[in-house]
C-alpha cells in the first residue's frame, strides 16, 4: 500500500533543543496512528510540522507520494490535513460559532456574514458531538472541557482526509471521551486517517492501528497495536518500568486544618440556582482529600471558593486551623497559606510571556528581595531549586514558558505553588497532559509533600488517579455532595455510582 504520508529524516532544531532527530515513518491511508512519548518528546512538534503550524524543517514529507512543502496551516489544510491543538486555540471574546467558522465565515449572497447559517452549522456539529452548548455562548465563559468540545467541532468543520488530534481527551471527562470515540469512530467509517497523541494507553491501545513511539526528539520504535502491550510501550517511552504504587500506607492524619460547613455558591440566572450546595467537610493535615464528580459537577468551582476565586461570594463558612475566613481575593487566600494549581492552565496559569523561570518564582519574588529590590541570583537560586525538585525539564532559566511542553509547563507552575510553602495545596486537575513518567514523579511528590504535613485536596477527571493518591473521596454530583469513602472503601463503581445520583 502506498503511504499516505512519509515522513523523511524530519529534524526541527530549537534554540537549545533537537525537538526532532531525524525522524522517520509512514502513515497508511484510513489507519488510526498514534504517535506516543514523554513529555517534551517531540510529539507536538512533529504534528505542528505536518499540518503546516512550523514550516521550517529540515527533511521531507510526502503526501500520497508527493513531495509537499506547507508555508502555513492554510496550506495543510488545503491538502486536507487539520489538526486540533493540544493547548486550545481559541479566541476568547468570540462565540462557539465565531470559534469554529473563524477564518471560514459563511457569507450568504449579499456578502454579508451569516450569523444563523454558522449558528445553525454549529448547533449540528455541537450536536453530533453530543455537547449542549449554545453556539452563542462566549467561549472564555467555557470551562476547559467544553472549549475542547468547541475545538473538536471546529476541526470537524470541514471535509478532511488527514485528521491530527493532540491529546484531545486530556480535558474531558471518561463519559466525554467516550463520546469522542464513537465520533472517531465515524470519522474512521468514513475513510479518515488519524494521527492521534495521548498519554492515555489504555485509550491508545483501545483506538489505535499503529503506536510511533517517540523519545527525546527520535523515534524509538513503531508497533502494530496486536503485537505489544501497554507494559512494553510504557518501557519504550520511558526507558524503565512503571511500578503500580501503594502510596497510602502508614499516612498519619493530623489536626484539622480547614473546615468548610454549608459552603453554597449562588448561581444567578440558572435554572438550578446553586453552584454548590451544602458542602461540609473537614481537611487534616498530611492528609489527601479527591474530589471526584463529572464535568460540571462543581470540582473546579469548589476549589476556586476555597481560594477566594469564584466569581459570586459562596455563603457558609470556612475555618483555617479553627479561625474563621473570607477570601474576597486570591491573594488573600495565598497569604493565608493557600495554593491552587488551577485546571486551565493556559489561561489562568502562565505568564505566556515571562520565562520558565520567572514563571516559577513569581509568587515568591519577596523572598529573593532585599530592601525591596529582587536579588536576581538569590531568585535564580530558588526557583532552580524547585525547578529541580519537580523535574522540569528546560533548557534554562531564561527559556520562555511557553516553549516548554505541555506537562513540563504544569509542573513548573506546581513548582511555582511549592515555593510559596503552604499548608493547604489545591490541585485541580494537575496531571492533565502530564506523561506517565512524569506523573508518577507528582504523585510520589504529593505523597511526600502530604507526609510533610500539608493538606492537599486534588480533583482528577480520573477516577483511577484518585484511588492511588486520597486517603478520602468526596462526590459531587450537580453542587452537592453525594458522598464520602474512606481509602478501604472507595472504588470506581460506587463512586461512579455516587456522581449520577440526581435529586429525585
Ligand atoms: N517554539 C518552541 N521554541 C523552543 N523550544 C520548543 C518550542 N516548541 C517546542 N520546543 C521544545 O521542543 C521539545 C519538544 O516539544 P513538544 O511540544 O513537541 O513535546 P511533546 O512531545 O508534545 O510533549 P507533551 O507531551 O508535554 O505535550 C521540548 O523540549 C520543547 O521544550
Ligand atoms: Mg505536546
């Protein structure tokens, strides 16, 4: 069979990196071809290459036995090739519709745009994904979730042969992903090839034809699916294996923490009026709290509550080591020894353009200053060291943020939180796009961090997550708690129980 696309010794050099060595590999037409590796492997980069995002390479690709050379992702596209984007390419201050026709608007015979027409068009793309937003609805009002929802449709708004999907589940929940597969399903029915990255391999294994494995810029091996494992690809990727782990055992519990009695968040012009509803809980120290429920279920609002974040002031009451507290400002949160390490890291995360390092040290700058003036060495110093302790792997201080792949960015925003040496960590959502490597490293650090002595309290839209890492699981399910299991009693089945269970 003739390859639909070769890729020929494609190397692409950054300032300080080989993102990609030499790589070489073909795509067949129709199949489902998943590229894996850890992360900063070149996964990314590789796909940006092929739909025309990075013209600048050395090396060749071919289409259908052509040599072709894309100036830009108009060009790729024009071939047929589309991807969507592992960080979300969206424009904030426009609607879902605005997002998926931008570029493409739809003119009706006047020349004019035509509002109801990619309305319309969205509401049907919306709809095969089995997503109910409104095609008006501003996407910064999104949560992550829902923008990749918007992504997706965007991508599937035109006709394509060749379809690249970095990481599209990393956002969505189990019931969302399944959605996306039987859409990929389709999508294969109807003759598309996909190129499809993740960190998930059990979702790899599920989908996948092919598996390219990837590691520091070269490819290490390409398997049929039916002739390996997850065990053997895992090894592949990170060069050892994967322990299971018990991290529970012989965690002590300390005092109480923080308390939270009858938090509600209102919710204005909703239907169902409450965000949250009724949550009481208690945090020790040294303790891991999960929070667990689907999308929508109020994770993300909860601990944005907790941080002084949310948008409405929640009623109710929380007590830090016994005194009563109201945030009306994250930094009053941070000053009172909380950290959140936000889900949407992109925007509400990172510094786009300030460096890794700075990036890191931010929130922490008073303590690298003397007599008001920050001691550039003494930041340097610190930050490294957090750097260093997490893992992250840049090229130096200086390197923008933003060139640092996915789950090296993640961690150096933990990093950022560590320094600021709290007693309550928040986490939402933290291994989000972070390989299998890597988040065994920040398991391993929070369970160290939690026999330090701080309280953590962590959502995960992976249940399995939450089961190596709580020593309690909360439910959510609609703003309201629908339980609470200790370690011994928590599985996957009665918590997935426990997050449909509606109000009757
Ligand atoms: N624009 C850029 N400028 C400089 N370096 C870059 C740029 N983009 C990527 N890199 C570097 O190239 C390497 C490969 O990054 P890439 O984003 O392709 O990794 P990835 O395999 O997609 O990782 P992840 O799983 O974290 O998404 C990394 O070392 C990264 O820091
Ligand atoms: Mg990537």
């Amino acid at each position: 069979m003739t390859p639909l696309i070769s890729i020929l010794k494609v190397t692409k050099r950054f300032p300080g990196v080989v993102a990609l060595d030499r790589v070489s590999f073909d795509v067949l037409p129709g199949e489902l071809h998943a590229i894996v590796g850890e992360n900063g492997a070149g996964k990314s980069t590789l796909m940006k290459i092929l739909s025309g995002v990075i013209p600048d390479f050395e090396g060749e690709l071919r289409l259908r036995g052509q040599a072709v050379r894309f100036a830009d992702a108009r060009s790729a596209e024009k071939h047929g090739i589309r991807i969507i984007h592992q960080e979300l390419n969206l424009v904030e201050n426009l609607s879902a519709a605005a997002n998926v026709f931008l570029g493409r608007e739809k003119r009706n015979r006047w020349g004019l745009l035509d509002d109801r027409g990619m309305a319309r068009a969205t509401a049907d793309l919306l709809q095969q994904l089995e997503c109910h937003i409104s095609p008006s609805q501003l996407v910064r009002t999104l949560r992550v979730g829902d923008q990749q929802l918007i992504e997706i449709a965007k991508a599937l708004a035109v006709e394509t042969d060749i379809l690249i999907m970095d990481e599209p589940t990393s956002a969505l929940t189990e019931a969302e992903a399944a959605r996306l597969f039987r859409i990929i399903g389709r999508l294969r029915q109807r003759g598309v090839t996909i190129l499809y990255i993740s960190h998930k391999l059990e979702e790899v294994f599920s989908l996948a034809d092919r598996i390219t494995v990837l590691r520091d810029g070269r490819l290490v091996q390409m398997l049929n699916r039916h002739e390996t494992n997850v065990r053997a690809v895992t090894h592949l990727m990170v060069g050892r294996e994967i322990e299971a782990m018990d991290l529970g055992t012989g965690r002590q519990a300390g005092a109480i923490v923080m308390e939270v009695r009858d938090l509600c968040l209102p919710w204005p012009g909703h239907a169902r009026a409450w965000r949250l509803q009724n949550i009481s809980f208690a945090l020790r120290r040294g303790e891991i709290l999960g929070i667990a429920g689907l999308m929508g279920a109020g994770r993300t609002e909860l601990l944005e509550c907790l941080f002084g974040a949310s948008s409405e002031t929640p009623t109710g009451s929380v007590l830090l080591e016994g005194r009563s507290v109201r945030f009306a400002h994250p930094w009053e949160a941070r000053a009172a020894g909380i950290a959140l390490v936000t889900e949407d890291r992109k925007r509400l995360g990172l510094f786009a353009n300030l460096s890794a390092g700075a990036n890191v040290s931010i929130c922490t700058l008073e303590r690298a200053a003397l007599g008001g003036l920050v001691r550039p060495r003494r930041e340097r110093s610190l930050a490294g060291e957090a750097i260093h302790k997490l893992g992250v792997k840049t090229a130096a201080f200086e390197t923008a943020i933003t060139s640092l792949s996915g789950g090296n960015q993640q961690k150096a925003i933990i990093a950022r939180w560590l320094l600021t040496k709290p007693k309550i960590l928040l986490l939402d959502d933290p291994t989000r796009g972070v390989d299998i490597g890597a988040k065994e490293e920040l398991y391993r650090l929070m369970d160290q961090l939690c026999r330090e002595g701080l309280g953590i309290i962590v959502t995960s839209s992976e249940l399995p997550e939450l089961l190596t890492l709580c020593d309690r699981i909360l439910v959510l399910c609609e703003g309201r708690m629908t339980a609470e299991f200790s370690r011994s009693e928590a599985t996957e089945q009665v918590i997935m129980e426990a997050a449909t269970r509606r109000e009757s």
